[in-house]
C-alpha cells in the first residue's frame, strides 16, 4: 500500500509540476515537452530523489517506478503518435517538404559521422581496451539523434506562431513528418536484432539469436519481424474499417468499442513484443497504418487528444527526466559537462539550419529569412531522438553521462526553436507592413496570395472562382476565411483551421456540436470540397467566430498570416430570387468599410450576380465549341484614373492570362486639354497657396503615373493581342453613366476602381453621377462600382458581377514621404 500511494504521489506531483513549469515557460514560446522533462528531473534523484530514499520501498529510483507503472500507457502514447502524422499532410507539398527534410538531415549526418569518433572520446575519457564496435554504434546513434525533428512539438510551436496557414509552416510540417518518419523507422529497424555491450568493459555481449551476424539470419530475423508487425497493423486496420462500417451514419463510435479497439492495440503490439519485436514501435506502426476518415478515427482523435496532452504525455517524458542523475555523470566537471552540451547543441543547430538553408536555395522560391524559420523549426527535438537515447543506454553503448549530455542538448535545441523563429517572424511580419503589396507592383510571374471570405456556403462558389481565375500562368495561393458571427454574449473570438476539407464532409451533426455552429462550418466545407474536385486549386480553410464589431481583427490577422496581397470581401447585399440585391443582415456593410480601411493590401469588394461557373453545366455542354468554352469569361475594366483604378487595370492583366478569360481595357478620357481655371484668388492666404499647390502637385504626379502605367499597359498586353482595349470621351457624370449602361450587358464581370485619389480629371468625369453625395447609398463602391451595381440595370433584364478594388494607402503614403523627403536613406 505504500509503494501504491508513492507512485500515485510520484505522478500527481510530475503531472502538478509540469503545469506550473508550462504556465511560466509557456509565456517564452516554449513547448510542453521541456515542462514535462524538468518536471521528472525535479522529481528524480536529482532533486526529490535526495530527501525521499525510494529503496526503503522496493523502489531502484522514480525514474524506473514510473516507467514500469505506465508501460502500458506508453504504448497508447506511441499509437497516438502515429495516429497524429497523417501522411496525405504531404500531398500539397511533397516534393518541397522531401527536399527539405532531406537537406537538414544530410547536413546533420555528415557532421556526426565527422564528429562521432570525437564524441565518443568526450564522453568516455581513460576509458578501458578500444572496442570499434562500439564506437561504430555510438556514431550510428548520434547520427539518428541529431538529424532527428519531433513533429508533434513543431507543429505545437507553428501554431503557437501562427504559420499553420502559411506555406512556411505547411513546408515545415510536412518536412517534420518525412524526418520524423525516417527516423522511427531507422529505429524500428535497429530495434530489431540490437548489439549490446558491457557497461564495464565495453565488449559486446554475445547476441540472444545464435549466428546472428550471419547476413541469411538477419535477412531471415527481419522478415519474419516484418511480417509479425504487418500482421498485427493489418487485423488492427480491418477492425477498424468493421468498426466505420458498422457504425456508418454516426459521428462517434461508443466508449465500450473505443474501449475494446484500445485493448485490441495494446494486446497486438504485446503480440509483437513477445514475438521478438519492440510493443512500442509496434504501436507506432499501427496507429501509422490507422484509416483517417469515418468515426473510428473521429473518435480516436476527439476522445483520446486531451488525455494523452495532458496526462499520459507529461507522465512519458516525466519518467524520462527521472531517470537522470546529474550527481553521478563520472569526473564530468560542471565547466566539461557544459562544453559537452555545447558541442552537441551546436553540431544540431548547424546541420539543420545549414543543411535547411541550402536546401531553400536549391528550391529557388523561398527567401532566406523564411529558411532560416525553417532551420530553427526543424531543429526540434523530443520524441525519436529520446527514444534513441533510451536505446543506447539499454543496449549499454552510451552510460549515464552520455544521456545526460544528449537529453540537455536536445532540450536546449528544442528551447531555442521558439523564441528564435518567433524573433525571425516578429521581423517578417514588421516588415509585411511597411511594404507595398499591392497588385501594380506584383510582378505577373510571382506568386499571387489571395484571402477570400464568405459568411456562408453560398458564396464559396463566386468567390473561389475569382481566386482560381486570377491565377492565370503564375503560382498562387488561395486562403478562404469563414467569417461566423458570435451569437451569445461572451465577447471572444475563435479562429480555427482545417487541416483537409475531406474530414467534414460526411459529419453526421448531433445536437450537442461544439459552438452550435458545426452544421454552418460543415456546408462551407462542403462547398469548398466540390469546388477543389472540380479545379485542383489547393485552398486553404479558416474559420473566424467572433462579434461584427471585432470580425475586422480576425481578417487582418488572417492578411497577415496569409501575407495576402489581395482580400476579397463580399457586399453586404444578397442576390434575390428577382435578381435585386438586398441587405439580410445589419452590421456587414460597416464591417467592410472597417476592413476596407484597416486593411494592410489591397481590397477587392465583390457584388456577385451569379458569377459564371469555370467548369459548370454550359462547359460540359456537347453542343459548345471549344472557342465559346475559352470565352466563359468576358472582363472589362474601367479606367478613369488614380491609384485604385490602376489596382483594377492591373488586376484584369493578370486575369487576361487564364485561358478561359477574355479582357477588355476601358479607358475614360475628357474630350479635349481644356485649360484647368486657376484655384487662386486674392483673397487666398500663404498656408492656402501652400496646400493649394502640394494639391496641384500629387494631381501632376498622379497624372504621370497614369499616363506611365497606360502606355506599359498597351505595350505589353494590348500590342501582342492579350487584352483588348477601347477609349470613351466624356465630359461629365452623366455622358459617363450613359457609356457604362452600354456597356452592361456584354459583359460578365466588371473590375473598377474605388476612385480615391483620382484628380480633377476624375472628378470631372463624374461629377453628377452620385457616390459623392452624402446621402449615398454605398459609399464603399465608389461612383462607378455603385452605379454597375444598381438594380436599375436590371430594368434593360441586363446583370453583371462587379469587383470594386481598392489600393491599399500604404503605398500612397509611402510615395507621399518620398516626395517630401527626397534625401533621406529610404529613397
């Protein structure tokens, strides 16, 4: 009874000491795993170990108590761990992520092959006779050590930074997987048929299977272990889908079955473990082998993730920690037992940030500063590399030393990982604001990062169209932001991301679904579903609950994690079954001029009219040419002059390149260069004359920068016949409002600018026409954009989507103070 009530104190007081340790590191951007690890060194004969004497009790030390205590909680631990690396992860960027985890772990190999022989000897100095076997060992585990990333505590720290919807992120947890992976199986492998040594003299002990350095039986002991763990991963798998398909139609499968397939795991990899193979790894093995969809994994997942988080977790890596003993590490002073660390830390940091780094370079798309984020992540330390620790101290090639200087230094590693990419990021994003990102600047050949979002499903359709249209012939990176408005009273805001459309598509709703919003979230991802099967165009989901008020924050923060160059929002105004447009819901339209104002890049505002489908019935119409088909689409972009107008220009450029979009520039002229009146009178002061003349002077430049893009327009879309390109004359609102209503009709989709900064010439052109009024209606849209989407053009059985784009004022600052300060450095 008292060793029960020892072991049971022993874990209350690691699982109490790993939550008071995350609550203090955790403001660092530390992860839960050095918690967990501090926690069992406290608890071990480090620290408790001294005052409490464990051998009065039966007890060798408390590193062992609980080892042997959560054998069988290990082995759900390491299932979980498996059932976590969904490898269809990789799918979006095999090739990248294979590339990077490749690169990071040759570096890190080469430098302990290099260095093994030299650590050996740092670690076991006046050691006895030279067995090389053992040194060959010691190297070969190093190697697995250093090169080795825990992908469960990146992807803690990636989105604890916020990069789960970035491509930087997505690279690195993909990278994380293929090393992780590697690494489990290089020790599944080793695990198999190990050498051991004497921890007094070094020399190996003779093997369990006799003959068994003879190739045949090594060939013959690794198929037949092979076979035991495809079996049981085989019978667990088969289970499983018996389970989906008998509980088809549900969410959830029931604690009694859940029970039993937990049973079946831990009865499967004992099976293993007595046939020769490691229970642990045959875990892994099979919680790898697990299906992802239907309820069984739903189950698993839901039921199992706080659980192992937060109970079996901190008691795994808290046994671990127990286990060292900093009091005996041999002659190892504190100042050897220091440098020691040092050099194993820096042998890991150097490999993957170099090895990542060259790795960045060879791929050519990503900047060095996003390398090094990469570098630093994949540096992460915390499961396969422990394991290979165990392993070589059970197999006696490392001694307690040798532990105890890895262990740090794969601590320190992981330590570093978080502040230092959360500095490079912090830098990034500083940086992401003070830059131009609007459309004018962005060469077509780059990558286009564009965040649409919707309120609903019924606008995942119009809006992803628009995205995988202005992809033309670059890359580009499309995010969709479910925008939820927070019915209850709490005042907080969830954002939450899907990993794959595909988990929630054939959900069964139940009626207690978390946040009462899972059926709305469900159709949205539904609809992005179809529309991924119909246009192989990756989209990247998020979620965003929060009040109108504050919904405005949640999308900047989504421009910033995305770093979008373009976020389209939707008008708040519906489409009725007439074809007018209503407002359903109060509060959006001052959400959109929120984000239209806040925003850190350019905004497009969509006013849908049953925007056209890429691959819709009429594409699969037998009667339809192929020429008609290519046409789908007919653009037409108003140009008047200022910067938003530019942003629509050449955001219609960039259409132009998709081969199923045909443009048209339209460009608004006065009819003739009649002599501006003079704005000075006598009666005008100093300051006056000043302002007036800084006026005169942005209309110069602006009429410049006009003229300047027009001209590099026409030379390089409408000469070699990409884009078509027309000019009207009009004197006032009222000729311009009557070009536009001939217009309408002949097109599909209008891309118009707001009209901000467009100089006497634009105002002109539309003084008379509304917009610039204060009772106007919409404001947002500018004259142009609210005239092309009023329900008057209806009357002529005429509707077309208009796209009303607005660039964003840093850029316009930016010209401004080099204007005025035309010597300082930033010029």
């Amino acid at each position: 009874m008292a060793g029960l009530m020892l072991i049971n104190g022993l874990m209350l007081t690691v699982l109490a000491l790993s939550g008071i340790f995350h609550s203090a590191l955790r403001r660092l951007g530390q992860p839960s795993i050095i918690s967990h690890i501090l926690a069992g060194v406290v608890v071990g004969p480090t620290f408790l170990g001294r005052a409490v004497d464990l051998r009065r009790l039966g007890m060798e030390d408390a590193g062992r108590a609980l080892g042997d205590t959560i054998y069988y909680l290990r082995i759900v631990f390491m299932f979980f761990v498996g059932l976590e690396m969904d490898l269809r992860y990789l799918r979006h960027n095999l090739r990248r992520s294979l590339v990077l985890a490749c690169g990071g772990s040759a570096v890190c190999l080469l430098l302990a092959f290099l260095a093994g022989p030299f650590f050996f000897g740092l670690l076991h100095p006046g050691e006895g006779p030279f067995h090389p076997a053992k040194l060959y060992a010691s190297t070969t585990l190093l190697m697995l050590v250093l090169s080795s990333t825990a992908s469960p505590v990146l992807i803690r720290i990636v989105t604890e930074l916020k990069l789960t919807a970035s491509e930087t992120g997505q690279l690195a947890i993909g990278a994380a997987f293929a090393t992780d992976i590697a690494s489990l199986t290089a020790i599944s492998m080793m695990v198999v048929n190990p050498t051991s040594f004497d921890r007094d003299t070094g020399k190996p002990l003779p093997p369990r299977i006799p003959n068994a350095d003879a190739p045949s039986v090594q060939l013959v002991v690794f198929v037949w272990l092979a076979l035991v763990v495809w079996a049981a991963a085989a019978l667990a798998v088969r289970a499983a889908r018996l389970l989906n398909r008998v509980r088809r139609g549900h969410r959830y499968i029931s604690m009694y079955e859940l029970c039993g397939m937990l049973l079946l795991i831990v009865s499967l990899s004992l099976s293993a473990q007595h046939l020769g193979y490691s229970a642990s790894m045959a875990a892994y093995i099979i919680g790898l082998a697990m299906p992802r969809d239907g309820p069984m994994a739903r189950t698993l997942v839901d039921r199992l993730t706080y659980p192992v988080h937060q109970l079996i977790m901190p008691l795994c890596f808290g046994a671990i920690g127990a286990r060292l003993d900093f009091a005996q590490i041999g002659r190892f002073t504190a100042s050897q037992l220091t440098a020691a660390v040092t050099f194993a830390t820096l042998l890991s940091v150097a490999g993957k940030v170099a090895g990542t780094v060259l790795a960045c370079r060879m791929l050519g798309s990503i900047s060095a500063q996003e390398a090094l984020v990469l570098g630093f992540l994949l540096n992460v330390k915390g499961y396969s590399d422990i394991l290979a620790i165990n392993f070589g101290d059970k197999s006696g090639v490392w001694g307690e030393t040798a532990q105890v200087v890895l262990l740090l230094s794969s601590i320190v590693n992981t330590f570093m990982a978080g502040p230092a990419s959360a500095a490079i990021v912090r830098q990034q994003r500083r940086a992401f604001t003070y830059r131009s990102h609007c459309l004018q600047d962005l060469r077509l050949d780059h990558e286009l990062r564009v965040l649409v979002c919707v309120h609903g499903a019924a606008g995942v359709h119009a809006m992803l169209t628009l995205a995988e249209l202005s992809k033309g012939s670059a890359p580009i990176a499309v995010y969709l932001l479910h925008l939820i408005e927070l019915k209850t009273k709490s005042k907080y805001a969830i954002t939450h991301l899907y990993r794959d459309p595909l988990d929630a598509v054939d959900k069964k709703k139940d009626d207690d679904d978390q946040w009462g919003y899972s059926r709305e979230m469900d159709q949205v991802t539904a609809a992005v579903h179809a529309f991924t099967n119909d246009t192989a165009v990756p989209v990247r989901q998020m979620t965003a609950i929060s009040n109108l008020l504050s919904m405005d924050a949640d999308v900047r923060n989504a421009m910033e994690d995305a770093r979008a160059s373009l976020v389209i929002v939707p008008f708040h105004k519906d489409r009725r079954y007439d074809g007018r447009m209503v407002c359903r819901r109060e509060g959006r339209r001052q959400l959109n001029q929120r984000i239209m104002h806040k925003a850190p890049c350019t905004v497009g505002l969509l006013v849908d009219r049953n925007l056209p489908s890429i691959s819709g019935d009429e594409a699969n119409d037998e009667d339809e040419s192929p020429l008609l088909e290519q046409c789908a689409f007919t653009v037409a972009a108003v140009f008047l002059g200022g910067p938003d107008d530019r942003e629509a220009v050449a955001y219609a450029t960039r259409l132009a390149a998709h081969p199923a979009v045909s443009v048209t520039v339209s460009r608004f002229l006065l009819p003739a260069a009649e002599p501006e009146p003079d704005r000075r009178s006598s009666f005008v002061s100093a300051v006056e004359e000043v302002v007036l003349e800084e006026v005169e002077e942005e209309e110069e430049e602006s009429v410049a920068a006009d003229r300047e893009f027009m001209e590099e327009m026409y030379t390089r879309f409408v000469e070699p016949g990409h884009v078509a390109y027309t000019e009207r004359y009009v004197s006032n609102g009222v000729e311009t409002l009557n070009s536009l209503s001939s217009m309408v009709g002949a097109y599909s989709l209008f891309v118009v600018g707001k009209g901000s900064g467009g100089g006497a010439a634009w105002t002109a052109m539309t003084a008379g026409m509304g917009g610039l009024e204060e009772e106007e209606e919409c404001s947002e849209l500018g004259p142009i954009g609210e005239l092309l989407a009023s329900d008057d053009l209806l009357a002529a059985g005429c509707s077309c989507s208009v796209l009303v784009l607005q660039q964003h004022t840093l850029h316009r600052k930016m010209k401004t103070w080099r204007r005025r300060h035309p010597h300082s450095i930033l010029s």
